[in-house]
C-alpha cells in the first residue's frame, strides 16, 4: 500500500502543465509578388520545439525548388505554377534532431 501512495504524486505530476502541438498544425501562405507565370510567396506555420529542420520546396517549379531553415517562415521566389490555372504545389517536411521526418504536407496555393 505504502508504494501505490508514492506513485500516485509521481504520475500526477510527470503530465501535467505539458502541451504538445504537432508539427506543421498551422500553415498560411501568403503571395507577396505575382507577375505572368512567376511568384514570391512567404509560408509559415507554428513553432514546434521537438523540430531541429524544416525542408520547404516547390514541387510545380521548373527547376523544381528545396531550402532548408531552422526558422517557422521562409520566402521562395521565382515559383512557376502549373499549366494555365496559376496552381503551385508546395511541401513542408518537417525533421527531429535525429534527421528523422516527423510530419510532411503538401500545400496548393492558387496564384491571384
């Protein structure tokens, strides 16, 4: 009985006051110059301290574009959208200490 008691505060207080958020919750993409088939377009998206690198990339752009940053923000240029329908398809990957992919998301941004 005397060891049920002691592990009681111990399981207690391991879980609380701890909030995990999952990497790449809140994405937003913003166009900051978009002229005939080329745009500069900042993405965001919420800070997560599990994550040591982000790979942010345009899988639409001809050459296709990847840059890495430790930052929750990133401004690529000269993205070329696919056909005639002004679409570029950006990625986010996100990677933990250890270059393991934690999450990955793809992002349709729609040139206007």
């Amino acid at each position: 009985m005397n060891r049920f008691l002691f592990l009681i505060p111990l399981l207690f207080t391991t879980g609380v006051g701890y909030a995990y958020a999952e990497p790449l919750d809140q994405i937003s993409t913003k166009i900051l110059e978009f002229n005939d088939n080329t745009a500069i377009v900042q993405i965001s998206w919420n800070q997560d301290e599990s994550i040591s690198q982000y790979e942010v990339g345009c899988v639409s752009c001809s050459p296709n574009i990847s840059e890495a940053t430790t930052q929750n923000s990133i401004i690529l240029d000269e993205l070329t959208s696919i056909g005639e329908k002004f679409i570029i398809l950006l990625y986010v990957i996100a990677y933990d200490s250890e270059n393991e992919i934690i999450n990955a998301v793809q992002i349709f941004v729609e040139l206007k």
